[in-house]
C-alpha cells in the first residue's frame, strides 16, 4: 500500500479525504510488482521553489507544476523497517491553478492528475516517447476518473 507523508499544509481545494483514494488506486499498481508498505513525500511550494528545483534538476528555467524524485538508488533516504519510500513529489499550488484554469476543471482534480502524475513518474512510468506518454497519460486518466467518482 502506498501512504503520502504531507510535508507542510495542502490547499484548501484539496479535500482530505481524496489523498487515501489516490493511494489506493496508484496502489494497485504497485502491488503488480511488489508487496508492502510504499512511502511518498508530498510538498507544495510557491512557483520560485519548484522553478529553482526544475532548473537545477531538470536543466529547465521555468516553474512547473509537479516534479518527483525518487528515492531509489539515494542513500540520503531513510529507510523504515516497515515502508520503503518511493520518494518525493513537489507541488506548486500557483502554477497548478493555473493549469486548472487552461483545462477548465476543478482546483481539486488538477490536484488529484498531479499527484497521480507524481505517483506514476516514482513507480517508473515516463512520457519520453509518443508509446510510453500514450501508456501513462491512459493510465493516470483512468485513476483520476476512479479517485473523483
């Protein structure tokens, strides 16, 4: 099961209660390839934040609305005896309502396709080509329709 560690507060447009259904969704398809309990760090940060982490770690000069990082080879991430964390994912809550606002939807679902997104880029899902982009954007539709409904 995947579990979110809220570092810090979440807006207000992210009701409490969606946080467990996305874990439960993205869980089913960590369970696909193993058992136990998974960690995530969740943080929001202004755009100035995420814009300097996007420029130092993805070379791009610009806020963005999500970034992951991923724990997985990084001796700085500590590990409990009962959870392994998957690792972090940064949010900026300014850049994200502004994404909500360019597709139309709710403060809430961009959140939800957000954290989703985060969720599939820690479990090894990317969009560096046209097939794998298809696959994960199918796929993290799908649990934003589920956690929403």
């Amino acid at each position: 099961m995947i579990t979110y560690d809220v570092i810090g507060k979440l807006p207000k447009s992210i009701p409490p209660r969606l946080l467990p259904r996305i874990a439960r969704e993205c869980s089913r398809l960590r369970a696909k390839t193993k058992n136990g309990s998974w960690q995530i760090g969740l943080q929001c940060v202004p755009a100035s934040k995420i814009q300097q982490l996007n420029r130092v770690y993805a070379n791009e000069n610009r806020p963005t609305d999500v970034l992951s990082f991923s724990a997985d080879g990084d001796p700085s991430f500590p590990k409990q005896a009962s959870e392994k964390e998957l690792g972090d994912i940064v949010i900026a809550p300014a850049v994200a309502r502004e994404g909500a606002k360019r597709r139309s939807v709710s403060p809430a679902e961009e959140f939800v396709r957000l954290i989703v997104h985060g969720t599939l880029h820690l479990l090894g899902y990317d969009h560096s080509d046209a097939r794998k982009e298809k696959r994960m954007f199918s796929i993290q539709e799908s649990i934003v329709k589920n956690v929403l409904t």
